[in-house]
C-alpha cells in the first residue's frame, strides 16, 4: 500500500527545492571536483576507511542536508562513503557520527577512539580547504528562511485541504473516489532518497518509538499520548521540552490541545489530567487526559519533527 501523503512530506518536498536550489547557486560539485575529493580521501570511505574501489561510492554530505543543518551539495560537503555508513550516518554532522557507537553504527566497530578523531580531523581539514567562503556553516537567516517556508508549505497544505473539502461538498461529490494521481519532481543532485535520509523523518525514528507510532495507530490517542510520554520521560529526553509543555499556548502550538500538556499540580483541574505522574529531575508531572483524534496528527508531528529533529 502508497503511503499517504502528509503536509509534512510536502513541506520537505519545497525544502528539498530550496536547498538544492542553493547548492547550484553556490556552485554545486561537479565531475573534476568529485575526482578530487575521491583523492584526498584515497578512494576509501571518509568515515570507515574502507576501500571503495571495487564498490561504488555513495555521495554523503558531511554537514547534513536538512533544513536543521541546512547541509549543501556543494564542493567541500560532499565525502565518499560506503553503503553502510551513508545509510546509519542519517541526519548526523560527521563528527557527530564518528563518535557514536553502538548497533546502531555498526560500520564504525572497527575504528579506535583514536582512528574516529583523526577521521574527523581530515574531515574538517577537507571542508576548511575547500570552502573558505564559510558557506558550510549555514546562516542563520537561511535556517530561519528554511523553517519558514516549511512551515509556509504545511500550513498551505492545511487551508488547501479545507478549501478542497469545502468544494466536494458542495459539488455532491464529497465520497466519490479520488484518482490515485501525486504530483512528482524531479530534482537532481542530491537523489530524493539521500536527502529524505538525512531529513530524519518517521523512517529514522530509534526503533522503539518506531513501534510506538505503528502501535498508536492502533490506539485511542489519549492511550497513545500516554505510551509517547511514558518513553520521553523514560530516556530523558522530555527535559528539552520543559517547561514549554506546562504553558497552554505551547501545548496549543504542537498537539492543538485546550489545556497545558503537562502540569506539577493536578488542582482543581484533576479531572482533565491522569492520575498517575511522571518524574523528571525530582519533579512530577502530571500528563493532560483531554486527548481527541483531531490532536493525532500534531502528536505524530510533534513526536517526529521536533523531538527527533533536535536531537540530531
């Protein structure tokens, strides 16, 4: 079965546009610059070291393409790496990924701490003599111009929805069924498939919230909000989300919801909170119970653009 297109998709999709557009802008990369960087890294993989003369070489980005980062595929950003590497590096900054270790990364086992930081030297060394415009390290007006025209993009698709709706509705053809058509671009350089890797949408969810979104489908959202929130608090990573999620027009912003997301104090308002707290740094929360469908799809945004797109 396709998957259904969500605003979110579409959204990267103009994000994509963008970045790509930026890249050609700056200069791209072309063959001789690509020949180059295959020598300076002596044809083997910038991150394991492998060989990669009887494989072909993927194209990464070191400082990834994603509206986050705001990653180019430009000449001095774009390293050899093996399969592998590319596909478990994802949304990570280079160095950041030489000192991961873990399952996760398994084609890094091989290297000593030692070997990871001197990967990470050439690397650096790599960007610093090939770019010294600094147009690797994005502007923070381009990041900010990023996020704007993503969110432009999602909240385009909201109205459009609606308007759509409105329009079936009133032409009595609101439960015929819709041509399975998807409007497509092609964009070369960088491939779709690198960038929707680096943009660490659900796919690249840890695996345990991966179950929990495939579970929550599956769920009442009030049950599913619960399961989302018991993992935050669990790993911790609910702290960089505190306090913002006990102030309503937080809460409003990401789930759509009437009430604060999370409170210390049950009070008067007992009834619209479970009863059973979370602890974080000696503080106990208390999670909102006024969970509806219409607050599913801020979940799931929530859940993977924001928690996961700053972890990175």
């Amino acid at each position: 079965m396709a998957n259904q297109p969500t605003p979110g998709a579409v959204a990267n999709t103009l994000v994509r546009y963008l970045l790509t557009k930026a890249g050609l802008i700056a200069g791209g990369l072309d063959d001789r610059q690509w020949q180059q960087t295959m020598a300076t890294f002596n044809d083997c993989c910038a991150y394991t070291g492998e060989s990669l003369k009887s494989i072909a070489p993927e194209k990464e980005h070191a400082v990834p393409m994603n509206r986050t980062l705001g990653g180019l595929h430009v000449f001095g950003n774009v390293v050899p790496a093996t399969p592998e590497a590319n596909r478990q590096k994802g949304g990570l900054p280079y160095d950041v990924f030489l000192r991961s270790k873990g399952a996760k990364f398994s084609s890094l086992a091989h290297l000593t701490d030692e070997q990871r930081e001197k990967a990470i030297e050439r690397i650096a060394d790599f960007i610093q003599n090939s770019r010294t415009d600094g147009l690797l390290a994005a502007h923070p007006e381009l990041l900010a111009f990023y996020n704007a025209q993503y969110q432009k993009a999602k909240n385009l698709c909201a109205t459009a929805a609606q308007e759509l709706e409105e329009l079936l509705q009133k032409l009595n053809i609101a439960d015929a069924p819709s041509p399975d058509e998807t409007d497509s671009v092609t964009l070369d350089l960088p491939s779709n498939e690198q960038f929707e890797r680096e943009e660490q949408e659900w796919d690249d969810l840890p695996e345990k919230y991966r179950q929990v979104q495939e579970r929550g489908r599956e769920l009442n959202v009030g049950t599913y909000a619960r399961t989302v929130f018991e993992e935050l608090f669990a790993d911790g990573r609910i702290g960089a989300f505190l306090p913002n999620l006990t102030y309503r027009e937080d809460s409003f912003h990401a789930f759509k919801l009437s009430f604060p997301a999370l409170v210390t104090q049950r009070g008067s308002d007992a009834t619209r909170y479970y009863a059973t707290p979370y602890r974080h740094n000696g503080t106990e929360y208390y999670l909102c119970s006024q969970w509806y469908e219409r607050n599913r799809e801020g979940l799931d945004s929530w859940l993977t653009e924001t928690v996961f797109g700053q972890s990175v």
